[in-house]
C-alpha cells in the first residue's frame, strides 16, 4: 500500500475545491452549511436536506490537505 504524500493547500483553494465537489453533486443545502478549514482541519456546520448529502460532506475528509473533518452536521427532519 502506498503512503499518502502530505499535501498542503491553501485554505481558500481547499475551500474551494470542497464546495465544488459537493455543488457537482446537487447538494442544494450549501447555502445553510458552513465549511471552515483551519490548518488541515475541515469543519462542516449547518443542516443539510439528507443523510445522503451528510455522506457527501463526510466524503471530504479523503481530499487532499484535509488531516481531520469534524461533523457538526444536522440532518433537517421532514
């Protein structure tokens, strides 16, 4: 197995690259999440519609930079 290179972005491209990943995806929830990075630590706030769109927040956490995510997620009940 090969060992994965650190790799250090900034956090404004990191940033970036997270909100298009997920806006590809449909997530129409990203206006009601924020998304924090600091160092590589990747933060996610808000309510998102589904589990499904939390997963692909969780999903993030394999970009590269990102060292930990923490999910302060909450999924809206219907």
């Amino acid at each position: 197995m090969r060992k994965q290179e650190k790799v250090d972005l900034g956090p404004s491209t990191l940033k970036r690259r997270v909100f298009f990943f997920l806006a590809q995806r449909g997530i129409f929830s990203l206006s009601r999440i924020s998304i924090e990075i600091e160092g590589g630590r990747l933060t996610f706030r808000g309510t998102v519609r589904s589990f499904y769109e939390r997963q692909l927040c969780l999903a993030c956490r394999r970009f590269p930079g990102v060292e930990e995510l923490v999910d302060e997620l909450e999924v809206e009940v219907r």
